[in-house]
C-alpha cells in the first residue's frame, strides 16, 4: 500500500483478497460454481462475538445457491427471496469467520465509514469504499496477518460545499450523542455501549442508528453534496 496519501479526509476503494483458510464458504462459492456470480453486502448488525446479522444481493442460481446455504453450518436462519431469475436478495444469521472478524475488528480500531455495498468478487476478493483519512486506511491495513492481500484501488480528497443531508431526527440524535461521550474522538473514548446507555437503547440499535447515519452521510459525499477532487 502507498504510504503518505495525505492526513485529510477522503475516499478510499479498498481491495482485499482473503485466503482459502479465512474464506467463507458462500464466498468461496463464487469462484468454485459458475452459476454464482457475486454478492453484495448492504448491511450488517454484530449482535454478539459469535453471532452477526447481515443483508445481501446476490447474483446466482437459486438453487444452487440455496442448496449451499443449507450446508454451511455457522447459519442459524435465513430468509432468501428472488425479485427475478438471477438476482437474489438474502438476510441471513451467521456465525462469523475467521476473515468477518479480522475486516470487524480491524474496523474498529478506526473512525472509517465504510460506504454499502461491500462487494464479494472472484478470485477471493471483496472491495468496499471507505471515508477517513490515510492513517486510518494505514491502521486497518496494519491489523491483518500478512496472507491478507489488502491494497488501494482508488483515492480522491473531499471537502464540503454545505449541503443538507436528509438524517432522521434519531440518527441526528444518535450522531449527537456519539460525539458527546467521545465516540468520535482519535483514539476512541467512548463505545456504541456508551451510546446506547445515554439512549436508552441496546447497543446493537445504537450500532444500527449510528452506521445508517454514516451511510447517509458517507453516501451525501459521493452523491454530488461534496465536491470530489482528483487524485492528490
């Protein structure tokens, strides 16, 4: 990975290939059946250490995608529904992998927001766009074990040009209190549990508020209400 990018916030398409003994099986399947194609992660609630909520669409055969899901033991349930042939979308409770846990708490050890989908491809790789700053992107790179291939697809420097982002009044309210117990400060003082207790709520609807919130305003950055520079 390049080094000195810069110490500003920007957009950063991160490219991991993950190998054969941290692979998910439903990932593996991409490259090992020719009826899948890919999938794309829109969602995702870590409920406890060894339980995790997560949404997909997912380009392949019923089937034979259905058939595998059946035989993957870590799933406790899922719920899978095809709009139309080919394309199907997937809510689904797994037990996380070894490479789940690695992109999780690498994650977490930074301020990044990372940008739904996160898209799983051929050749054991997954890309996903994230908003921090270098350091941050440095960080994550820094947590996987060397047999994870991480590297940097794409780079431009963002600034605001002050336009409104449409957040709910909680996500503002969660937002809000993020910040005030420190949730957002480098390195990080506060927890989601933080935030959760001054709402009221349990941590995994804290973590949910929070990381739609980001999402919205992750997408506000790319979606022409901030100006996106070339390369720096």
């Amino acid at each position: 990975m390049e080094r000195g990018v810069g110490i500003g916030m920007r957009s950063f398409t991160v490219s991991i290939r993950i190998p054969d003994r941290a692979l998910h099986p439903m990932h593996r399947l991409i490259d090992d059946h020719q009826a899948v194609n890919r999938s794309e992660m829109f969602e995702w609630n870590v409920t406890s250490e060894d339980r995790i909520g997560l949404v997909f669409r997912v380009l392949a055969d019923r089937e034979v995608y259905e058939t595998a899901l059946t035989e993957v033991a870590s799933i406790d349930d899922y719920e899978l529904v095809e709009l139309r042939s080919g394309e199907l979308y997937l809510s689904v409770w797994d037990a996380p992998s070894e490479g789940d846990r690695k992109l999780y708490e690498a994650f977490m050890q930074t301020n990044l927001v990372a940008v739904p989908p996160i898209s799983f491809l051929s050749g054991r790789r997954l890309t996903v766009q994230v908003l921090g700053t270098a350091v941050d992107v440095e960080t994550v790179v820094d947590e996987f074990p060397d047999d994870f291939d991480v590297e940097l697809e794409a780079v431009t420097a963002i600034r605001p040009t002050g336009g409104r982002v449409g957040l709910t009044d909680r996500q503002r309210e969660t937002l809000a209190t993020a910040e005030r117990v420190g949730y957002y400060e480098i390195p990080r003082e506060g927890t989601v549990s933080d935030v959760g207790d001054e709402l009221g709520v349990s941590s995994s609807t804290a973590g949910n508020h929070l990381r739609k919130a980001e999402a919205r305003l992750a997408r506000s950055y790319l979606d022409g209400r901030l100006s996106l520079r070339g390369r720096p």
